[in-house]
C-alpha cells in the first residue's frame, strides 16, 4: 500500500469522524441552551475539545515518530468513539463534559497523523489543490453535520446515537490499515511542534485566526439563534452555514496558494473576515445575515488554515514536517478553544454589536500579519 493510499484511507476516516462531531456539536448546544444554560456556558462547553486538542497537540509530533502514524490514529479513533458513546448515553454537562475531553484527546492523534502525513507526501508543485481537496471534502462534513436533524427530522438522542455510529466505522477503516504502511522519515529531521512555532509564528497566528472563525463560532451561533425563536433543526442550520462556506472555499483557496504570492492571498481573506463581521452587527434586524455572514465566516476562517498548511509544506520537510503541521494545528486549536468563550461572552454581555466588535478587531490583527508572509526570514 502506497503512502498516499493510506492518506487518502485516513482522510476518508477523519472526514466521516468530523461529520459526526459536526451533527453532535449544535444539538449538544441547543440541548444546552434548552436545559437553561447560557450562551457563555455554551460556549465553555464547546471548547473543551479544543482545548484538549491544544493541550495535547505539541507532543503529538512524539507519539508520532514512536507509535507511527497508523497506531497513533488508532489510538485517536478508540478515544473519539469512547467520547461519542458519552455524548450518546448521558444527559447533561456531567457526563458530555468528560465525554468532550475524551473526544479532544482522540482528534489531537487524527488530526497531526492525517495532516503531517498528507504535507509530507503530496507532490510539491500541486500540494495547493491536494490540500484543497482534503480540506474541502472535510468542508462538505461540517457543512451536511449540522443540517441533519432537519434532514431526518430526528430529536437529538437519534442524531447523537448516529454520531457514534460514524465514529465506529472510522475505527473498522484504521483497524484495516497494517501498522508498518507508512515509511517514517530518519529521526534527524525531527522537529517539534516549539521549533516550528518559532519558525513561522505568524503561520500559527493567521491559523488561531481560522480556529475562531470556522471552528468557534458554530455552538454560539447556533445557540444565539435558537434565542431568535427558531427550532432545533433552524438553529442548527446557522452552524451549518459555516460548515457550507468552508465546503466551497477550501480548493479554490489551495488553487490560488499555487498561484498566487502569499501575503495577497493571506490579505484578501482577512480583508472578507472584516467585512462580514461588520455585517454580523446588523443581524439583529436582518436575521438572514446570520447564514450569509456564517457562510464568509467559515469558508475563509477555514481558507486561512488550509493556506497556512500549504506554507508549512513549503518551509518543512521530512519528519519535521509533523512538527510544523502540529505548530498549526496549535494556532488553530486555540482559535477554536478560545472561540467559543469569548464569542459567547461577548454575545452575551455586548449582543451582535459587541460580537462584531471582537471579530471585527481580530480581522484587522490578521490583515496586518498577512502582509510578511511570504517574506524571506532573518538569518
């Protein structure tokens, strides 16, 4: 078995296991908000497997050159299953909380295998458009995830229990890979996930920036509509449009990393992030504005993590570039752990004012980073 069919195996099991997070996040959330929860609450719920994702993710590169990729992913699988039947089986922030740390453990393994080893081994010339595509296919399971309660018209124990089922067939597809398919790189080309971080810190800046967008915002969202009047399967659909945005932008964004230089491609999409968070401000008397703003919102939020990707490919090689693909991974976690708190509490004392505000001044920050990329580095 070739290195590149065992990426495209793993990126087929990852994609399915973010559709499965994806259908269970806005139900947890609504679930949530329904039980009397507020939306700062939500919000710290949502990031806890974000955060564990963070916390685990920079000795990931370790696990990796010990266990190999395959064995680690396993790993990763087991736990995203243990934490689905959490989700599945309890009722309440008692049981889904250590449920949520479980899942976040389980992504910190499947997420540097899959994406290390696709940067490794994707053909320079076309690592754009092969990350594109990656990312893309991962764009189409968050969007679907959040329609689904509306699609079946099931209540949130079906959908969850549906979850799990997901995760179980990702565990059959790691479990149908020998472990020594993958031929890792010499140990002198190590470099960890701190190195990388030192490297290229405004890489990882720009990528916290695509955490909070594409992956911070769908709980709150979701939550905040659910306070507008709408049901279950409406609210969930405002997450479901960053799911779709990041569906549509994920290749397009890799084309033009092929293409074009850098810092324009890193500058027009935070230049896009600002206006639609002007735009979330008017939400309050246009309610359409929170699909079409989650549309913007996910699609360059996750854009601007597949471009810092597709960087880290040209400045890594080798085994180092586990540790660079995880120094990303760090930014954008940490955009999805802190996301969701801070948004939910800026909703909730500042309303949609106070939330554009907050995200408003995040695009500027990243507008002004965008500019060096691509710059060569001081020697």
């Amino acid at each position: 078995m070739t290195a590149m069919a065992v990426v495209w195996r793993l990126a087929a099991a990852t994609t399915l296991i973010v559709l499965a997070s994806a259908m269970a996040a806005p139900v947890l959330a609504v679930s949530l908000q329904q039980m009397g929860h507020s939306t700062g609450a939500v919000g710290a719920f949502a990031m806890i497997p974000f955060l564990m994702v963070a916390v685990l993710i920079p000795i990931m590169p370790r696990v990796l050159a010990r266990w190999g990729i395959v064995r680690a992913y396993r790993w990763g699988c087991f736990l995203q299953l243990a934490g689905a039947l959490g989700y599945a089986l309890g009722d309440g922030l008692m049981v889904w909380s250590p449920a949520a740390v479980s899942l976040g453990a389980g992504a910190a393994a499947l997420w540097n295998a899959t994406e290390a080893l696709l940067a490794r081994e994707a053909p320079p010339d076309r690592r754009g458009r092969v990350m594109g595509l990656y990312q893309t296919a991962l764009g189409a399971a968050l969007a679907l995830g959040p329609f689904v309660p509306a699609l079946l018209g099931w209540g949130a124990r079906p959908v969850l229990w549906l979850a799990a089922a997901l995760v179980a067939g990702c565990c059959a597809i790691a479990l149908a890979i020998p472990h020594h398919a993958t031929t890792e790189p010499p140990s002198h080309a190590q470099s960890g996930t701190w190195h990388a971080l030192r490297m290229v810190p405004a890489l990882a800046g720009i990528a916290f920036t695509g955490g909070v967008f594409e992956a911070g915002l769908g709980s709150v969202s979701a939550a905040y509509a659910s306070t507008t009047g709408l049901g279950l399967g409406e609210a969930a659909s405002v997450a479901g449009a960053i799911g779709v945005g990041s569906f549509l932008c994920q290749y397009p964004a890799g084309a033009a990393a092929d293409r074009f230089a850098p810092a324009t491609v890193f500058s027009g999409a935070a230049l896009l992030l600002l206006a639609a968070s002007a735009a979330f401000a008017l939400a309050g008397r246009a309610p359409w504005l929170m699909w079409a703003v989650g549309l913007v919102w996910g699609g360059v939020g996750g854009a601007l993590y597949t471009l810092a990707m597709v960087r880290v490919a040209h400045e890594f090689a080798g085994r180092a570039t586990a540790g660079g693909a995880a120094a990303m991974i760090t930014g954008y976690t940490l955009g999805g752990t802190i996301g969701p708190l801070a948004s939910g509490t800026a909703l909730q004392w500042g309303g949609v004012a106070g939330l554009a505000a907050v995200l408003g001044s995040l695009a500027l920050v990243t507008l002004w980073v965008a500019r060096g990329i691509g710059r060569p580095r001081p020697a």
